[in-house]
C-alpha cells in the first residue's frame, strides 16, 4: 500500500534506544506496547499472553516482576518470547536487579515506589553494565508526596519534575538509555505533562493515559491523549491502558498508527456507511461480522461494507474491495469496479475470498476475474432501488423547503 500523502506534525527528534531488537525513538517506527495480566511465575500462560499481544500488533510486551518467583518465571519466559520483555518493578528495588538477572530487553521504574536514590542508582549502575535501557514511568496517581506538597497536587510541573529528579539518580552513575513517560487519567493533564516534558528532555517519549477505564470510554479517552501528542510530534512508543483483554490494547495502538499514517497498513481497514432509508440490509451487523471474519489476519486492505447500490460504490471507490447490498443480493467491487453478485447471505464469505485474490493475484488479478454480467446486475438492482425508493430517501430535499418557508416566513 502507498504511504499517505497528507502527514502530521514533524516527529521531534529524539536519542535512539535499543529494547532488544526493537529500536525506539530517532527514525525507528512507533512502537505498540502491552502488558500481560496474567501471574508472570505462571510461565506458560504469560508465555499464551504474550505470543497473542504479538500477533495483535504489539512490539514490545510488559510483565510484572514483583516477587521472587516473578522473577524466576522471566528467566523462563524471556529466552521464548517473540517480542522484547519489559519488567515492571514496584517497590522492592531488588526485584530490578532480580529481573536484570532474568535477561530482561527492558526496566520500568515508577518514581513514586523507588525513592532511595542510592537504590535506583544500584539498578541503573547494573543497567549499565549489561546494556538494558529504563523506562521512567511517573504516574499521577503515585506521585511522590513531597511533590504532591510543592506543587499543590499532581500537576503537569510536578510529573515533569519527578521524571527529570529520577533521571538525574540515573545520570549521576553514566546512565543514559532512558525513555520517560508521564501518564495520568486525566487527558489534558497527562497532554500538557508530555508537551512540557518534550520541551525540557530529548529521551523517547512513552504515551499513555493511565487507568483509561473499560471501552467504549476508555477507548476515547486513550486515543484523546495519545493521538493528540502524535499529532503534534510528541511520541515514540504508545500504550493504550484498558480495563479490557490486553489484546484490545495492542489491537488498538496499532490501529491507531495506521490510522495516522505513522505505521504500513498490517490488517484490514473496515470502512461502512452509516446507513439510510435506503440500506437493504444491517449495515452494523455486517460490518461486524466482517470485522470478525478477517480478524488479525494481515491483509492490508482498505475494505468497504455498503449498505445499498445506489451510491455504495461510489462513495467507496477508493476502498481496495467492498460490497453491495441490492434486493437481497451482495455486488461485489475490486476499486469501483463490480466484479461479481453473491447471495446476501454469502457476503461477508464473499468479501474473505476476494481480499485472498487480491493478496495473492494482486487487483489487476481480481478484476481479469470479474463476472461480465456483473456491472449490468449491480445497474437493474441500482435502479429498482431508485424507482421503489425515490431519489430523495431520507427526505432530504421536503426538509430544505420546510427551512425555506420558515425563514421566509411563508
């Protein structure tokens, strides 16, 4: 798929770091992060969480290492991982350097657990030796108190001033591969916190809006925060932080760059009308259903889920493949073109078989197999529609003539 020609903000420049094989910050991709939920001691079903965040679009996975068997379990687990392993360390710093033991890519410190400069600079000393970066992880709702005091709460100066308090303990020991994030639930603290932090540091930044809540609203929330600061050119690895199935997050952080253009297209991209008077069908339960269908299959196409034949086609012209809906048929099109009528029922199978000729064949592939009748059969469907329904379906055309009389006074 060719890139997007239209693009956001230039991305802040930025030092590189390595978390294992995945590079973050300078000119690397965007990266997608999630975290297991799952008992890091219970090795195999971390082991399950972590290869499924893989396949959902997650380059780098977090666990926990908060006890001495969490530990043990990522000596286990890391050797097996298909992605790069953060280890997530509270308030014991000697899980940092049990978890550096375990050969972990990458560590997550909160400031607001670790506050013994001498044991944070212990852990970065090791970190050091053994070429593993740190994330500084400040968190509103863990700030340390004597913050909380000075600046009279958890503001966007006093998260800025826990990260560059802790990267100073890292700094005094030759420490430097660091990526810093300060989260908060609430968006326009946790915007202004990274806007603010991005002025004062040149580390990578890691977006995220903590304790999003569930979706629907946690999904709006997240996507406010972090796209918000992509947007501007703030951001070098995201996190969406849901009370859902961490797969979800991973699935929606990759689907966010794609929809930003700041990552290659991986797997579908569903676009449905929002339906009329005129659909023939339920465009919602359709469109679902072919949601379902392609799953995290990578097939990077544009795919169009239309309600009627009357201008689906052409409202959708620019998708790779869609589909139809006409008197309890599907037409089939590859670029605007009908290739093929299906029965209604056979639509979404329909759509699966299509997006497999054209990732094998190419579209020039599927349109050498379109049906000849095709385009004539999708025209007789367009206009029984329009003889049955009329031109102006919803209206449209009585309701300006209401508004003129209004005004008029008519």
């Amino acid at each position: 798929m060719e890139a997007p020609s239209i693009v956001l903000a230039p991305r802040r420049k930025t030092r590189q770091i390595a978390v294992g094989a995945v590079l973050v910050g300078g000119d690397a991709p965007i990266s997608v992060q999630s975290m297991t939920i799952s008992k890091t001691a219970d090795v195999e079903a971390t082991l399950a969480e972590i290869y499924a965040l893989a396949g959902a679009g997650a380059d780098i996975v977090r666990c926990t290492c908060n006890h001495e068997d969490a530990a043990e379990g990522l000596a286990r687990i890391v050797p097996r991982s298909p992605v790069p392993i953060v280890a997530d360390v509270h308030n014991n710093w000697r899980m940092g350097l049990a978890a550096l033991e375990a050969g972990v890519h990458c560590l997550r410190l909160n400031p607001g657990n670790i506050r013994n400069p001498d044991h944070i600079r212990a852990i970065a000393s090791e970190a050091k030796d053994r070429g593993v970066p740190i994330r500084i992880g400040v968190n509103a709702g863990s700030l340390d108190s004597r913050l909380y005091e000075k600046h009279g709460g958890a503001t966007p100066d006093a998260m800025v001033e826990s990260a560059r308090m802790e990267l100073g303990y890292l700094e005094e020991v030759g420490f430097q591969d660091v990526k810093i994030s300060v989260k908060a639930s609430n968006v326009a603290l946790m915007i202004e916190a990274y806007r603010r932090l991005a002025e004062v540091t040149d580390h990578p930044l890691h977006l995220g809006v903590t304790e999003a809540g569930p979706p629907p609203g946690g999904l709006v929330k997240a996507t406010a925060g972090i796209a918000t600061l992509l947007a501007e050119g703030i951001g070098d690895t995201i996190r969406y932080s849901l009370t859902a199935d961490p797969v979800d997050e991973a699935r929606a952080g990759r689907q966010l760059l794609e929809a930003l253009g700041l990552r290659e297209r991986r797997n579908v991209d569903l676009i449905a009308c929002p339906s009329c008077g005129r659909a023939e069908i339920d465009v919602i339960k359709v469109a679902n259903d072919a949601m379902a269908a392609f799953g995290d299959r990578q097939i990077p196409l544009q795919v169009a889920v239309m309600g009627c034949v009357v201008n689906g086609p052409g409202e959708a012209r620019d998708a790779d493949l869609g589909i139809a809906a006409g008197r309890r048929k599907g037409h089939l099109f590859v670029r605007g073109r009908n290739v093929a009528v299906v029965p209604e029922e056979s639509m979404v199978p329909a759509l699966v078989e299509w997006a497999g000729v054209i990732m094998a064949e190419g579209v020039e592939g599927a349109l050498a197999r379109a049906d000849s009748g095709a385009e004539a059969a999708a025209e007789a469907d367009r206009r029984a529609l329009l003889e049955a329904k009329g031109d102006d379906v919803n209206h449209t055309e009585e309701r300006v003539e209401l508004i003129r009389k209004t005004v008029e006074g008519r």
